[in-house]
C-alpha cells in the first residue's frame, strides 16, 4: 500500500494551524488569559471557540488581526523542541494541563524579531504540523465572531488566498448593494444616511396616518356603539376588534388611551387578534376586573379597567 500526502491540502491546514497558535496567544493577552473550549482546523480556514463573557469589540478583532498580520509579516521561525513535561511548565509553555500529556512533550514556539528585539508570538504544547515560518501564512482575516453557547465565544478566520477570496467576496457584495440602491461603493455611506433618513419621515408618516385612521374607525364605531349584536347586548357594551389595522402593540395601547378618553360613559371591550386587550366599565353594577376574573384571564388592574395581552380573549368575545 502505498500513502500520498495531499501537499497542498497539508500546507494549508499547517498555515491555519499555526495562525490558530498565534490566534490564541493575542487573545490570551487581549483578554490577560483565556481558555480554549475547541478548535477546528481546516484548509486555510480555523475555528477558534474560547471562553470569554462578552464578545470582541470590533477594535479589538481589528486590533488582533494586525497583531497577527504584524507578525506574519515579520522574520519569525517556529522552532519545535522536544522536551519533558516537567521542562515544559518550567518554560511557561501554554498547555492543557487538565488533559493528560504523556512523559514526552512538543514544545511549539513562535518568536518574531522586530525592531531588533525578540517577540513572543506564541509558545505552546503541540504535536500537530505547523510552517517553519509564519510568514508562510500569507495573511490572516478574522471572518466572523459568533457565540455557540454561554460564555463561549467563536472567532472564525481564513489565511493565505482566502483572504483575497473574501476580500473579493466582500467587494462583490458591496458591488451589488450599491447597484441596487443606484450608487458607487464608496457613495454607500451617504446613500444610507440618506435612505434612513426618509425611512424616518415615513415612518413618523406612517404613525400620524395610521393614528387618523384608527381615530376616524373608532369614532365611527362610536355612533353604532348603539346597536349591540347579541354578544354585546349580554355585556351591556361595545365589542371592537382592531386587528383590520394590524396594530403593534405600543399603538394599541395608544388606541386604548384614545377610547378612554371618549367613551367614558359606556361599557366597552376593545381587542386584536393578537391578543392584546382592554375592559372597560362605567356602571357600577359592571365590573372590568371581575368580568375579566370570570372569563379566566390572566390579569385584571382596577374595577373599572383591565388591559393585558391574552390570546383567550378571542374565545370570549
Ligand atoms: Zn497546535
């Protein structure tokens, strides 16, 4: 049987290999220590999942980028020695200490030298493969950082040509957006600007026009309040149901404050298919809040007024 090695496939998981050692080593000093939770190594592309209560700011994954671009820049070789475990600790080489390492340990480190003096890029136990220098790497871009899982945050990245790759990815999505919204790229920031700004006035449109209407349904509800269905006639009441106007829940709360101030003389239940609901009484041989306490719903505030979001209110009515 003869073995081939993909050798371009394994210099590409060597480059995001020791791109993941350096990845590790800045956000120990970013974040003063940091633990590992899993890492995952592929063809110029690392996934880096770490402990850490909040996620990176963006300067901070832009500062750890340059550090690392910095030092992949640099005249730097990893030198690999064999060692003792004992050896190992006496060096300040990051290990897991909880996993179990046999007598024999590798001791992985990266030193970079700059401005005539020695940097540590990265020192740590290891038995995988790695570049004799971390200028192999090419590149590095952090693609995204997510969270998987409470306290555990994860940063993704590519080296080597897949930094152009998504570079050129990232132009292409730029390209689009700015054709759909008829602009340049480097017009884009102003478009928005000028685009969320109108989406404001609209919005604010949107809002008064909307309030109008229900104003205008509501006072027209209000001269045939006058004819209950039979319903209405065993509660002594109106019976509205607002959902034709697909209210939030703020504006129904705002419809609410409007009808309180119009039809204070007059048993009314005010409701949307969402439900979201209001009871209001005025005689006093009626009461919201033990109507609403008969009917099973959940809450009910003063005698005269119940307002809360209950999906039961839809079997009542
Ligand atoms: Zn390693």
């Amino acid at each position: 049987m003869k073995l081939l090695v993909h050798w371009s496939k394994r210099n590409a998981k060597m480059r995001a290999h020791t791109a993941t050692h350096l990845l590790h080593f800045a956000l120990d000093k970013l974040l003063w220590s940091t633990k590992q939770a899993w890492s995952l190594v592929d063809n110029d592309y690392l996934r880096f999942d770490f402990e850490a209560k909040n996620p990176l700011e963006e300067n901070e994954l832009l500062l750890i980028e340059s550090q690392i671009n910095d030092r992949i820049r640099c005249w730097s070789v990893v030198s690999i020695t064999q060692t003792s475990l004992e050896e190992a600790k006496k060096m300040w080489a990051k290990a897991f200490f909880e996993d179990t390492y046999g007598e024999e340990v590798r001791v992985v480190s990266i030193e970079c030298t700059s401005d005539n003096s020695l940097d540590l890029a990265s020192k740590e136990l290891c038995w995988w493969i790695h570049v004799q220098d971390i200028s192999h790497i090419g590149a590095f871009k952090i693609v995204q950082q997510t969270a998987v899982a409470s306290g555990i945050r994860r940063i993704e990245a590519v080296t080597w040509t897949s930094v152009t790759e998504q570079a050129q990815k990232s132009d292409r999505r730029l390209a689009d957006i700015s054709s759909r919204l008829d602009c340049q790229p480097k017009q884009l920031e102003n478009k928005l600007e000028k685009i969320l700004k109108e989406y404001g006035h609209l919005q604010s449109d949107h809002a008064l026009l909307q309030w109008k209407l229900i104003c205008t349904h509501l006072d027209e509800f209000h001269n045939e309040c006058d004819l209950p269905s039979a319903w209405s006639a065993r509660w002594k009441g109106c019976i509205i149901n607002v959902s034709w106007s697909s209210l939030e829940d703020h504006t129904f709360k705002e419809v609410i404050h409007h009808a309180k101030a119009r039809w204070s003389d007059r048993n009314w239940i005010i409701y949307s298919d969402e439900g979201n609901f209001a009871i209001y009484t005025w005689t006093w041989d009626l009461s919201a809040k033990q109507f609403a306490r008969d009917q099973g719903l959940k809450w009910w505030w003063s005698d005269q007024f119940v307002q809360w979001k209950d999906e039961k209110i839809k079997e009542i009515v």
